[in-house]
C-alpha cells in the first residue's frame, strides 16, 4: 500500500508531516510496518543516506529508525505501508507516483493563493486525497469549515495540525519524529493535542488505504 505525501509549495512541510505522522505508527499499530522513502532521486537524504534510503519503524525499538542504504525499485518495497514523500512542485515522475498511489496526501498551508490554486489546477487529479492543513491556526478565515464549505470538500477529507513552535523548533533541526516520540507520554495541551491530531490522521489513512484494525490488530482487508 503506498501513500504519497505531496505539497502545493516547499513551505508546505510533506516531508516533515510525514515522519511525524510515520512516528506515531509504533505506539498505535506496531504489527504495522511502515517505510519512509523520497521519490527525488536528485536530492541527497541528511546524514549521508542515499536518495532512496528506507527507514523502517521498528516495533523492537520503538521510536528508532533502521536506515538501510537501498537503490531498491518501486516493486521491491514490501513493507504494508509505504510513506513516499514527494515534496512539493510537479512534474511527470511526480504526477505518475500520485496517480499510482492508494492514497495522496496533500500538504498545504492556510495560503489562500495556494490553496485556490490546488482545487483548481491539481485536485482534479487526485481523486483519491486526504488534505493536510498544517499549522493550522482555527481563528483563520481560511479554517477548515470555510474550506469544506466553498470548495465542496467531504466532510472528513480535510485534517488539521494544530500550530506548534516546539514541533516546528525540532523539525528544523531534523527531530520531528524524535519530538513525537518524547512527547507520547500526556505532557502540555498543547502537545498532547498536536499528538492527538497526528493519531486521528494515523486512524484516517489506515481506513483509507483498505486496512481495518481493531485492539492491537491490524490486517488488510480482501488479503
């Protein structure tokens, strides 16, 4: 099953959304096997990795990621759940893996400009998508009801993350999903809420891409 995590525009955070969404997998669902990979085979992963490096949440080690050093093709992932993050921009490789995908998460920002131009320009091509509203700030007027509203949205396709300067501090730094993980333990309500949110999104796409779950189980439905 592969999920695209795609964005109108690089300040849309695909990427970072994604490791963080990915981070919360091994406290919900550790049966679940979930690898991260980046579909921009010109851009170098941090710390040396190669451009299609896998990382794998591993349920032995929680909150740890194996990075295997692989140039390994589409076919070959096998993991249940494949995060491919494909930042933001389009071109034909990018517009194939979207259409590929079960499901595109689409990561935007409370940018009127932006968001105007996705459901007029790219939405038609994905009809299968979930919508991200990153630091989401709910006094907007550009808020989720409003969006659900003038665009004809289903009620449920858009998902919010809640602002939050201690996330955004770690994500600059590359600790998203080290901030996930520090925090799965009730702390501020300000970060449990922004934990709760990941969660619900975690639920949303596991419904999404034809998985059903229920206690610590988690199978693929017709299998």
């Amino acid at each position: 099953m592969k999920v695209a995590f795609w964005g109108e525009s690089a300040q849309s955070n695909a990427g970072i959304n994604m490791r963080a969404i990915a981070s919360v997998f091994p406290m919900l669902y550790p049966e679940v096997e979930v690898g991260l990979y980046t579909a921009d085979t010109q851009r170098r992963g941090t710390a040396g990795k190669s451009p299609l490096g896998k990382r794998r949440v591993s349920a032995e080690r929680p909150g740890s990621y194996t990075i295997c050093h692989s140039t390994a093709t589409e076919s070959k992932m096998r993991e249940k759940l494949c995060f491919v993050d494909c930042g933001s921009g389009m071109d034909c490789k990018k517009r194939r893996i979207l259409k590929q995908a079960e499901l595109v998460v689409v990561n935007l920002r409370q940018d009127e400009r932006e968001i105007h131009h996705f459901f007029l320009e790219e939405a038609r091509f994905l009809p299968q998508s979930l919508i991200l509203i990153s630091n989401y700030c709910s006094q907007s007027r550009l808020d989720r009801q409003y969006l659900e509203r003038v665009y004809r949205a289903e009620r449920g396709q858009i998902m919010i993350l809640s602002e939050n300067t201690e996330f955004d501090y770690a994500s600059a730094r590359g600790r998203a999903m080290n901030f996930v993980w520090r925090n799965r333990m009730p702390g501020s309500l300000r970060n449990q809420r922004f934990l709760d949110e990941l969660k619900t999104i975690s639920r949303f796409l596991l419904r999404r891409t034809g998985f059903v779950y229920g206690g610590a189980l988690c199978e693929q439905k017709n299998k």
